[in-house]
C-alpha cells in the first residue's frame, strides 16, 4: 500500500518576483502572471533570441524556471541577470530563491542581503530570507524578517504561512497554529467542500462536527490524538480519513465515527482540518496528548506478525529485529513536498553500516512505493526481510511493527505509526527538519519514543548515521538476543 509520509507545510519560497504593471499581451510576464507557464517559456526564449543580455527578461525567467522545480538552470540565468544589472532587486531576490532550493543557504542569504539593500520593503526577499535562516536553525533572526514581511503584506497567505512555521519549529505553539491558520483561503476551502463554519474550539452540545484529512497519512496519523479532545466538547463527531488509515484508527479510536475521505461529505454544523485541532484546543508544547503512544494494533494481526517473525529466526534464537524506511514519497502533484521529499529521503545503502553493529541481527523493510525494490539487493552482510506485499493498509504496517525491537527510519508516515504505539523509533532528520520536531531537540514533546538524529550538513546522512550506529551497539547490549 502507498505509505505516503506526511507532506510538508508549504515552506518553499514565495512566488518568484514578476513585476506586475502592465505587460505585452503574449509576453513571458502576462503569460507566466496568467497562469500559462510552457506558454510563457517560450515567449521568454523568444524575447532572449531577440535580446540575450535584457536582464529583467533573464530575471522572470529564472524566477519561472524555479517555480517549477528548475533550479540549475534558472541559477546561471539569475546569476546572468545581476551581473548585467546588480542593481536590479527583483533578480537578487529569484537568485535567492534558485538558492535556497539548492540548499546552499549562506549564498541564499546573500543574494537576498543584495536585494534588500535595493529595495529595503521587498516583502518577498524579507520572507524568503526568513526561511532561508529558518533552515539554519536561526529562528530569532527569521522571525524579524517574517515579522516586516507580514507588517509590508498582512493578507498574503504565504508570508504569514512561512512566519507560522518559524514560531512552530521554535516551539511557539500558540502563536504559531493561530498563524498557521493563514494557510487557508476560500478557494482552497471551497476545494474541500467544506462550507460550514470552521469550529475554533467552541463548546458544540446537540451539533455535529466533521473533522476531516489535511496533508500526507503522517499528518492524520500524528494529529489524530487530539480527536478525543475535541470531541469532548461537543455532541457527535465524525473523521473523514483516507481510507487506507480507516482501520488503524477505527481500531485506535473505537468510540468514534470514522469515514471514508471517498465518500460524499455527511451533514455536519461545523467542520475542522485535522491540522487546526492544536488551534482549536489552544495547544502548548506542554499540553500534547498521548506522547507515550495512542495506536493500537488489531490483536489478530499481531499475533500473526508474531508467529509470522518467529519463523524468520534460525531454531532456537529470538535476534534483535529491526524495521527499516529509507524513503517517503515524492508527491509530485505538490512541489513544496516532492522538494522536501528529495532532503529527507534516502537510499538502503545509507543503512549498510547497520549491518556490522550488531552481526545477528534481522532487519525488516518497511519501505513502499519508488524505492522498495531496493530491497530485493541489500548492503552487503545486511538479512534483510521483505514482507510488505503482504500489507494492505496501515493497520497490517502497525501489527508488523508490534512484533518488531526498534525501527529505524527517515521521516515518514511509517515513523508516525511506529512512534503512536510507542515502539522505539529513530529517525534520521534532514538539515532542515520538519517544523514539527522543534529545532535543536533530539527528543519530541509529540513522541516519548522518538530518537531524531539530525543532518549537521544538507544531504549528509553521515554523521547521523554514525550516531545511530553507536547507539544500536548500546541497545543491542540492553536488548540481547534470546
């Protein structure tokens, strides 16, 4: 089954800077601010044919080729625009942009110091300056550029977005999901269907409320804690959750109502995305329900996985058993998350060291989708044993992971699962983690179980994976085979 991770908040940066006066009809600017990308590339390759050294032009076409993912190439062309035109602030602010998503952050940081000296009131190169110190881990500084951002334009949802997510990974939890609320627009509210009103936390006796999926299976899996909480202050409540996670949290949560995302939207009075419940309910760090665990597995199934382990073994030893998840999933219908995919996933050869830590040791993929054949060739000396055709759905993946000591992965959706049981998880984090672990913490307030080991440089899973493997030796001593 597509065990997609949770998809991350929009952190990419702000719409590339296309001065927004009036342009040619047919021109790369109208094209490209219409909405009309490959029509606008072409009109900007033709307009370079005809002037290669129009640097406004090389500047919104960089800007363009970055908003889809292009980054090398709209990189030379930038680079291009502001050594013809250094003087030209929207350039040194889509520089920065093809930057920052190439990770090089101090040469991010910058460009958009250039375009700022230009155009002191240039929100976008305020904000995305505040992203690309947020990647740093420098959230104090961020936040005073959000916070001129957000002064400059208080209605762009992305601006206040990007300022949400840097109070959230410091921890600010209250101001950061009130923030975190800008997300929301009405296009995007009518896309749900979700026209009733948004519940804010309000006592809801003798009225319905629908709490429905927002994000990857990580977000649903992780939030849907505050479910019972929620319902607590009302009459009936229903949650409209994909269908490959129904049975886990039917089995998790049975008080509770729980439908399909497939199906038609029921009546209900008030509705709320899963990932306003903390809003809702006025969460603090110190307030996070259930961090020992809140999962359950069906008892049948895990008893399965149980006898199923067991003959896995040589005849008369119980080894330590270890999953392993070295990808997410791509999504690349959503480039902020298949960007953010691309940083926090790896390779099964990134694990090879595990195999030497502890020699008697079995490991179990849990990976699916794109990379999971690479299960079919594991590192050298590594037992690794594949089950996962035989899970459907994420109640099959929590059973396995019941019968498994310990799982160690990347920041997935499978990590979610595995954490909510309480089963020891170690995930490798990538440089700029998820806003959800608060930055500069090895431990988690969401889970008791969670172990993060954290890039120290963007795409190097060698250092934590040093520190993983030191700390295996400590826990194959604590764990010893039977």
């Amino acid at each position: 089954m597509p065990h997609d991770a949770s998809r991350p908040s929009p952190t990419s940066p702000s719409a590339s800077a296309v001065n927004r006066g009036r342009h040619p009809e047919g021109s790369g600017e109208a094209l490209q601010l219409a909405g009309r990308p490959v029509e606008a590339e072409r009109a900007y390759q033709a307009a370079l044919a005809r002037n290669p050294d129009d640097a406004r032009t090389l500047s919104n076409y960089g800007g363009l080729l970055c908003s889809r993912g292009q980054f090398d190439r709209a990189h030379a062309l930038l680079s291009r625009a502001v050594t013809l035109a250094p003087t030209l602030a929207d350039a040194w602010s889509n520089l920065g942009n093809a930057l920052l998503q190439l990770q090089r952050y101090d040469e991010a940081i910058a460009a958009y110091k250039n375009c700022l000296q230009r155009n002191p009131a240039h929100a976008l190169a305020l904000s995305n300056m505040g992203v690309a110190l947020d990647r740093r881990g420098a959230h104090d500084l961020a936040q005073k550029f959000h916070q001129v951002a957000v002064r400059l334009t208080p209605d762009n949802e992305q601006t206040r977005t990007n300022y949400a997510l840097s109070l959230l990974a410091q921890g600010e939890y209250r101001k950061g999901f009130e923030e975190y609320e800008w997300r929301w627009n009405t296009l995007r509210q009518r896309r749900y269907g979700m026209d009733a009103p948004q519940w804010k936390g309000e006592v809801f006796p003798d009225r319905t409320l629908l709490i429905y999926t927002e994000g990857g299976f990580g977000d649903m899996i992780q939030f849907s804690r505050f479910i019972p909480s929620a319902a607590a202050r009302g009459g009936r409540t229903l949650v409209s959750a994909r269908r490959e996670l129904l049975s886990l949290l039917r089995q998790s949560f049975p008080e509770y109502t729980f439908i399909s995302s497939d199906d038609p939207v029921p009546p209900h009075d008030l509705q709320c995305p899963v990932l306003s419940l903390p809003y809702a309910l006025g969460t603090t760090v110190e307030t996070i329900p259930f961090s020992s665990g809140f999962l359950k597995t069906d008892p049948q199934k895990a008893a399965f996985w149980r006898e199923k382990l067991h003959d896995d073994a040589p005849e008369g030893t119980r080894p330590l058993r270890i999953g392993l998840v070295w990808a997410g999933a791509p999504h690349a219908e959503v480039q902020a998350a298949e960007l953010a995919d691309r940083r926090r996933s790896t390779n099964l050869a990134t694990f090879a060291p595990l195999a030497g830590v502890v020699p008697d040791a079995l490991f179990y993929s849990l990976q699916i989708g794109e990379k999971a054949d690479q299960a079919r060739t594991p590192p050298k000396d590594m037992r690794l044993i594949d089950h996962t055709a035989l899970l459907r759905d994420f109640s099959d993946t929590a059973a396995l992971i019941s019968a498994l000591d310990l799982v160690i992965a990347v920041d997935t959706s499978t990590a979610h699962v595995a954490a909510g049981m309480g089963k020891p998880v170690w995930m490798l984090s990538r440089y700029d983690q998820c806003w959800r672990w608060i930055s500069g913490r090895s431990d988690s307030p969401w889970y008791d179980s969670l172990r993060i080991y954290q890039q120290a440089r963007p795409l190097d899973w060698s250092e934590p994976m040093q520190a993983i493997c030191a700390d295996l030796k400590v826990f194959a001593r604590q764990h010893p085979p039977a």
